[in-house]
C-alpha cells in the first residue's frame, strides 16, 4: 500500500462522464489498497471563460487589487471540479473529501496570479486518508499570509500536485493529461515521434521551457528539487485496465542517470516561436557596451535569452540577442529612444520572423561532436543559422522561422529519434 496523487487536467475532468470515468480509475486504485489524493484542474475552458468574463467587466487588469480578485475569480473553476469529482466517488461507494486550497492549507506568497507555493500544512489531509478517505484537493491555488486566496499561473494544478506529493512524501505523483506522454518532439510535425519511456528530470526541464506544453515548467522545477517520482500518462486509456499495466504506461520523469534509462545522447527536440531578435548596429567597441545595452533592457524587466556580439571592424561592432515576442516592440522602442542615442550606435533592427529550435539529451555531457552534427543536418537542408546558444545539456540554435518544421524534422532524423532506443 501506497500514498499516490493522482492530477487530472482540464480535458480529462471535461464532462460529468469523463469525471465519471475519473471516479471509477481513481475508486480503482483506492480498492487495491492505495491512499489516495487527488488533484484536478478546471473543466477544459472554465478558466479561459472565466477570466474572459473579468475582462468584460474590466479592461484594466494590471494592479494588485484587481489581480486579487481575477485569482478570487479564477480559482473557482477548481472548486467547482473538486466538488463534482468528490460527489462522483461518494457515488462510486467511496468516502471521498475535497478541500480548496485554502482549506488544506496551502501557503503560498502574495503574488497574485503567479504565487509560489511556499509550504502545505498535511494534518487534516493524512487524518482522512487514515480514517479510509480520498481527499480531492484544488489545483492551481493556495492561500497567502493575510487569507487572501492567489493561483499559482495558467497551467498551475501540476505545479499543486507535485507540491502536495512533495510535501506529502508520496510513492508517486501520477499527472493523467490526453496525451499519452512525453515525446521525442512535436508529432503534429513529425508523425515518427516516440513516446519516451523515460525522461531525466533536467531533459523535462529544458523541454518544458522550451515550448513542450505537457507540464508546467514549475511543477518539473518542484519535483527535481524535491526528487518527487512523477509520471506523465494518459486519462484515455479505458478506467479498468490493470494497474500494472497503467502504473508501468506514459512517461517517467527520472533522477538518476542508471542503465534503466534510454541511453540516446539527444532525447527530444524542441522548438518555439515565443521569442524575437533585436540587432544593434555600429556600436562603438568599447568596455561596458554589452552593461549599457542589457542593462537597460534588463531594467525595463525584459528577458534576455541568446546574445551574440560580432568580432569588431573599424571600433564597430554588432550586437544581438532574443526577447519574449511579448517584449519585443517595448525592447526596440527603448534602444532606439535611449540606448541608441547614448551609446552612440548606427542603428537598432528588429526580427520577429524567428524560432528557436532546440536538441536536448543529457548524453550531451558525455559526447562530442553533437552539435556539429547539428549544424551537419541543418546545412544539409540549405537552413541558416543566425545564432547559437549551448547548455551543458542542450543546443539551441535561432533560424528563419519559415524554415521550423523543415528543421525540427532534419534533427529528428539526423538523431534517429524515430528509430526505438536499444
Ligand atoms: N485551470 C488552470 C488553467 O487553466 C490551471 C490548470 O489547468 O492547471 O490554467
Ligand atoms: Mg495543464
């Protein structure tokens, strides 16, 4: 017998016979002798619906006392769920128990819309699941110091589930999404992806923040901080398959690098249009020219991600880095109105048309050559680089964004990711 969680996204929890069927796996893992928690999301589109209706009433919503209110708001379609998926295993015969976040409690800090979870209070959670409960527990929020209730981002309820099986020290924390697990890449781009059968914690890490959407970047930071067992697998297979069979399904996410692992030296590609280059042309080659541009954007709270400086010609030289497409317009508008002026540059360009595309595999660390082969598959294919940037796990390179799919199909063939690992 084991203490599991158990999180279900918005798909999985959107209907009352899906949540039904979620009764019915989750009824099935009790009866085999298991503790119980779970953690759902907000039906599939209540959050998007909610939160458009603050924006019906709102146009501004920038400041604390508003962003207080969106998370009141927002973090009422979990409740909603946690309610409904308690009623359908009371229904399944079992003595079932939900609590919000603030019930529980889950302490986070005040920073609405994006709190951080900062510790999770397990008395009242284990006293039920001695007394033969399963508790249903809200995703994607917590309670801060003055009572006020915040949520943790879009995509949070991971973050929640990682974070109570964390505090909680469970056996496994199971996250049932509609994919079937972690791939090697985008399988809307290239039919011949894999489901991996394992990932390492940091490979997940750099997918995740690298545009691969199956968790939320912050639950994948939890669980390698707090070395929490986590599974991604699907909602989707039929509630009554044996629990062998669906413990051992979807993808483990892993710590330690032990000959169970798929010993492939790239594991996934990745890639985003998220980000936008900006060029400064003609800057007079002297120390503190890399301080007077990044800091002032940094300043401005703008992220900067690659940057490249060119050999200098004449006393000039060019530099460039990427921003959050978000960021963009702001980025260029500063440099041209004060940054350009004081630093006596030629000019500013901006580029939006990019992508990143990334090779991620912690047999990075121990092989050479791998991004030259890299670079090997995208010459191949007539693709420019415009920029590099390198990772002790990962090599990400910038190019046209026209050239993306081309790109992350020439990777995942030059890797032989379609290939099963021996
Ligand atoms: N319901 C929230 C969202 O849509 C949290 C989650 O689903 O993880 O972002
Ligand atoms: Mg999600």
């Amino acid at each position: 017998m084991a203490l599991i969680v158990h999180k279900y996204g918005g798909t999985s929890m959107g209907s009352p016979e899906r949540i039904r069927n979620v009764a019915k796996r989750v009824a099935k893992w009790a009866r085999a002798g298991h503790q119980m928690v779970v953690v759902p999301s907000a039906m599939s589109g209540e959050t998007n619906r909610l939160l458009g209706l603050a924006k019906e009433v709102s146009p501004a919503q920038v400041t604390d006392a508003v962003q207080r209110e969106l998370d009141m708001l927002a973090s009422t379609g979990e409740q909603v769920s946690v309610g409904l998926l308690s009623l359908a295993l009371q229904a399944e015969g079992m003595e079932a128990v939900s609590y919000a976040g603030w019930q529980v409690p889950i302490h986070t800090n005040s920073a609405y819309t994006k709190a951080r979870i900062e510790s999770i209070d397990d008395k009242k959670v284990r006293a039920d699941l001695a007394a033969g409960k399963v508790v249903v527990i809200t995703g994607f929020q917590g309670v801060d110091e003055g009572g006020n209730i915040t949520t943790l981002g879009r995509g949070g309820s991971d973050t929640s589930a990682v974070a109570v099986a964390a505090a909680m020290k469970a056996a496994e924390c199971l996250i049932y999404t509609d994919v079937d697990g972690v791939y090697t890449t985008d399988p809307r781009v290239v039919p011949e992806a894999r489901r991996l059968h394992t990932v390492s914690f940091e490979e997940m890490l750099e997918m995740a923040s690298m545009g691969s959407k199956v968790l939320q970047i912050r639950s994948v930071e939890f669980a390698g901080k707090y070395k929490v067992p986590m599974r991604v697998l699907s909602s989707f297979t039929p509630w009554d398959i044996a629990i062998e069979e669906e413990a051992k399904s979807g993808t483990l996410i892993t710590f330690e690098e032990d000959e169970q692992m798929e010993q492939a030296i790239v594991s996934g590609i990745a890639f985003n249009r998220d980000e936008a280059k900006i060029s400064v042309l003609g800057v007079p080659d002297k120390p503190g020219i890399a301080y007077s541009i990044l800091g002032a954007v940094g300043a401005a709270n703008i992220e900067v991600d690659m940057i490249i400086q060119n050999v200098s010609k004449d006393g000039r030289t060019d530099f460039s880095f990427t921003v959050n497409r978000n960021d963009h317009a702001r980025a260029m508008d500063l440099l041209k109105t004060q940054v350009l002026p004081a630093l006596g540059a030629n000019s500013v360009e901006g580029d939006a048309k990019i992508c990143k595309v990334s090779i991620v595999g912690i047999g990075m660390r121990s092989h050479v050559g791998i991004a030259s082969k890299m670079f090997g598959a995208l010459s191949a294919e007539g693709i420019n680089i415009q920029m590099i940037s390198t990772s002790e796990i990962k090599t990400s390179v910038v190019i046209d964004e026209k050239y993306m799919e081309l790109a992350v199909r020439a990777l995942h063939k030059a890797f032989d990711l379609d290939q099963a690992a021996a």
